[in-house]
C-alpha cells in the first residue's frame, strides 16, 4: 500500500493540474490501510484546494470533518 500511495503523490507532483483523482486515492490509502491519519488529513485538505470534481470534493470534505472530529 505505500508503494501504491507514493505513485499516486508522484502523479499529482508531476503534474500539479492534473484532473485525475491521484489525491483523494493517495489520501484513501494513507486513512484506510496505512492508518497515517496526519498524512490523510493533508491529502484531503489538498483535494479541497485543487480538485474540480464535486463528488471528489465531497468525499474530502466528509471525510476530513470525521478524521477531525476524532
């Protein structure tokens, strides 16, 4: 899973406007199955800054308030 999470980061750093959802997948990653939540919480915060996709947005935001509530 790390090695999974690193690419996708190194998709989004090469290409900084990319549409893909290479962020929120990373955050997933690190939230989900690597149980970094600091890590998650910043890749979600930058969904919300970068991202276009509502749903994409939605899913950061929702989970962001949950990682912060904790």
């Amino acid at each position: 899973y790390r090695r999974a999470a690193w690419y996708f980061e190194r998709s989004y750093q090469w290409d900084s406007n990319t549409q893909r959802d290479s962020r929120l997948r990373a955050a997933r990653i690190y939230d989900l199955k690597l149980t970094e939540r600091d890590r998650a919480r910043q890749l979600y915060q930058m969904v919300l800054q970068h991202e276009t996709d509502r749903s994409r947005r939605q899913e950061a935001a929702e989970r962001l308030s949950e990682l912060t509530s904790k």
